[in-house]
C-alpha cells in the first residue's frame, strides 16, 4: 500500500476514534445535565415553599 494512503488511513482512524470517544462523552454529559435540571427544579421547589412559610411567619408576627 502506498505509504501516503496508510498514513491518511492512520488518520481516518483516529479521527473515528476521538469522535467515536467524544460522541459517548458528550451522551454522558447529556445524560448528567438532565439529571442536574430536575435536581435544580426540585430545589427551587423546596426554596419557594419555604419562602411562602417564611411570609406566612412574617404575616403572623406582632407588630411593634
């Protein structure tokens, strides 16, 4: 085999395996930024709740 046409095979190679390896990356972060929005909503969630005992507490305070 013509030794331009290895080394170019050796590249073709490599390049589908770093996209091969950076397409299963990129599913994993995917994955995880999904994982960490519903986490987020969840909080958000618990926050709001709080902040709504928080005025109720605040309403039923004595003013001075």
């Amino acid at each position: 085999m013509n030794p331009s046409l290895s080394s170019l095979e050796a590249q073709l190679d490599l390049l589908l395996e770093r996209y091969r390896s950076l397409r299963g990356e990129n599913a994993t972060l995917r994955g995880k930024v999904t994982e960490l929005e519903a986490c987020k909503r969840a909080l958000q969630t618990k926050i709001d709740i709080t902040a709504a005992r928080l005025e109720t507490l605040k309403a039923s305070l004595p003013v001075d």
